[in-house]
C-alpha cells in the first residue's frame, strides 16, 4: 500500500506496522512501467487481491472498496488540498474513475482495462512529477 506524504493531516499508522519509503520521481515511473514483466506481474497481483469474488472482474464495489481504502478522496482531506468534499461529490468522483478503467462500459473492469488505465495514470504522474522526486511511506502488506 503507498501512502503519500501531504503536510497535514498526519498520516497515523500502526505502531506494529512495517515501512520502508521510497524516492521516486518520473523517470523512475516510467522505467517501472516499461518493464512489462514487472509492470503485468505488479499489476495483475493487484486486481487478483481486488477481485474479492474472483469472478476475473472487478465489480463497482469491489473498485470503490479499494479506493475507500486507499483513501483516494475521503472527507478527511488527505487526498485532497481543499475542503473536504460531501458523500454526492464523492461518488460522482469515484463513479468517473470507474467509468475511466471500464472502456468498454460493460459494467464491470476487467483485466486488460486495468493494465491499460493503470500505465495510463501512472504514466500521467511520471509526466506531472518530471525530475521532481516525491517521498513515499510503503506499508509492506
């Protein structure tokens, strides 16, 4: 699980968990995607913990209980600079971030559209972050 470091709230972890952190900037982004073993293997490990009811789909509440968990966009604000957002605006959010993975619209996400939207956001946050490296908090799992 990665959890990015933001100036407040304070991120509270476990006091049993263990962390490593991570210096990561594009270049390291896109080496990490390019490498197609690593990059499939990564992101099909993924989607097989996500597919709870391993149907080879991810359900629309199977996605959201991740990005709930992830706390992609929550009201505490740590996903987010402003103010916290109402329980509509948050799944409207969620909502078009599952549409963003299901190309096909067919209601649910298979694996193929999770790699492919998966490369590319992280290919969208290798462009945004350039030679500006981010430090990272990694909770081993």
């Amino acid at each position: 699980t990665i959890f990015f470091f933001v100036p407040k709230p304070p991120l509270l972890l476990p006091s049993d968990t263990i962390m490593s952190i991570a210096v990561l900037d594009g270049a390291t982004i896109r080496s990490f995607v390019w490498d197609d073993e690593a990059f499939r293997r990564s992101v099909e490990d993924r989607f097989l913990l996500l597919d709870t009811n391993h149907d080879g789909l991810l359900s629309y509440s199977e996605f959201l209980h991740e990005l709930q968990r992830l706390r992609v966009l929550d009201s505490s604000g740590f996903g987010e600079e402003e103010a916290a957002r109402s329980g509509e605006q948050l799944a409207l959010i969620y909502a078009g971030m599952f549409q963003a993975f299901d190309r096909d619209r067919s209601g649910a996400i298979d694996m193929a559209e999770f790699r492919e939207e998966m490369k590319r956001m992280l290919l969208g946050v290798a462009d945004g972050l350039g030679a500006l490296p981010v430090q990272m908090v990694l909770e081993d799992d």
